[in-house]
C-alpha cells in the first residue's frame, strides 16, 4: 500500500550442458504496483523443441494482475485467447499470504547451513539489504568427488518492501541471476496490463470454498 513503483525484470541463466561448457540464456519482462497495493507482472517464458534436426526457439508472454482490493487473481497468456479470473475470498487471501511465509520460512530454516548478512548496498537507486545463505553438497553425495558449495543472495529494498536482486550459485548446475532494473517511483501506467479485446473470460469463483483450519507444519529433519 501506497509505495507505488514500476520497473523491468531480467532474468539470467548461465547453464552447464552436457559437454561441460556454458549456455547462456536471458529472458525480461516487466511489473509494477498501484498505490492500492495491486501488483501487475508481464514476463517472458523461452523454450526449445526440435522439428527434424533442427532447434525451435519458442516465447510467450504471462501476465497476472493480483488485486487485494477486489480479492482476484487475473492471469493470461500471449499465446491462448483466454482470460481467467479467480475469485478469493478476504480469508482465503489472507490464509494465502500466511501459508507462503510459512514455507519460506521453513525453507530457510531447513536448506541452509550457514547465514550472513552482508550489510546494505545502493542498487538501482534504492538501499538493498543483503543475505547469503550456503549449504555443502558432501563428496560423494551427488556424483562429486570434492564438496560443493552452493550460495544464495537475497538484497532486499526496506523502501520497497521487495527483493530487487537475487542469485544462485550452483557448481553442479550453474548461476542465475534475477534482478529488477530501470526501477521508477509513483505510479504505474498499468495499460499494457489490461487482455486483449479479443479474449474471451473464464471466471473463478473460490470464495464459497470451504477450508479447514491449517495445520502446524511438521519441521523437516535433514538427517532422516
């Protein structure tokens, strides 16, 4: 609520193939958020299919607006020429939002061997507050013959209540790198988030749903 903003997302991949070499992959897109607290995404999705003997590159564009305000979720896609929205109760939406801290928290809890705070930095304009959390894969564990460290950070802006920047550093896999650019305070021109014309409505209707009170979430034990 009321700490509007708009920006481009980038995402980068930095893969290791079968040969042991690098393939590097970057896909964008765009969000923002309304002093009502609505937030509004567009990001890009790329995948490869082969026709013959030859690699098909493929894009398409998701879009989702969530509104707090009128408790819906409205997705749809470049590709298909429908439109859903779901339609959530205040308790379920609030129910939502719990369970989601709830298994960040236990992920955090429970993936990670080591956390340090890594202090503030200016990115983009906005003061990040920075978070590395590293865990070993042991020799032998996953076809290593040395131990592997894995690292994640997390810079999160207070001013924006949001994580603006955040990477993942995997020997085994690779790195990907997440970040928000071109970030913009006020509010957000939010036109080129409205479905196209030509797209027909499915509509959602979650709030007569009934749902039992949530039960406490066993802690996962590494060592069993």
């Amino acid at each position: 609520m009321n700490i509007p903003y708009s920006a481009q997302r980038r995402f980068t991949s930095i893969d290791k193939v079968a040969d042991g070499k690098l393939s590097r992959s970057e896909s964008g897109g765009n969000e923002a958020r309304d002093s009502q607290g609505r937030t509004y995404t567009a990001g890009e999705r790329k995948w490869t299919y082969m026709e013959g003997n030859k690699s098909i590159l493929k894009s398409e564009m998701l879009y989702r607006i969530h509104d707090p305000v009128a408790n819906t979720d409205t997705r749809w896609d470049s590709s298909l020429k429908e439109t859903k929205v779901i339609h959530w109760s205040q308790k379920m939406s609030n129910d939502d939002s719990q369970c989601h801290a709830e298994c960040l928290e236990s992920a955090t809890n429970t993936l990670f061997d080591a956390v340090e705070k890594l202090g503030v930095k200016t990115i983009e304009g906005f003061v990040a507050e920075g978070t590395r959390r590293s865990y070993t894969v042991p020799a032998g564990l996953d076809h290593n013959s040395q131990p592997i460290l894995v690292v994640h950070e997390v810079w999160y802006s207070p001013e924006l209540k949001l994580v603006i920047l955040e990477t993942n550093d995997d020997p085994r896999s690779g790195t990907t790198r997440n970040e928000l650019i071109q970030i913009v305070r006020g509010e957000p021109d939010v036109s080129q988030y409205q479905p196209p014309r030509a797209t027909s409505f499915m509509n959602c209707d979650c709030r007569s749903v009934i749902t039992q009170p949530r039960q406490p979430r066993p802690r996962h034990d590494p060592d069993r």
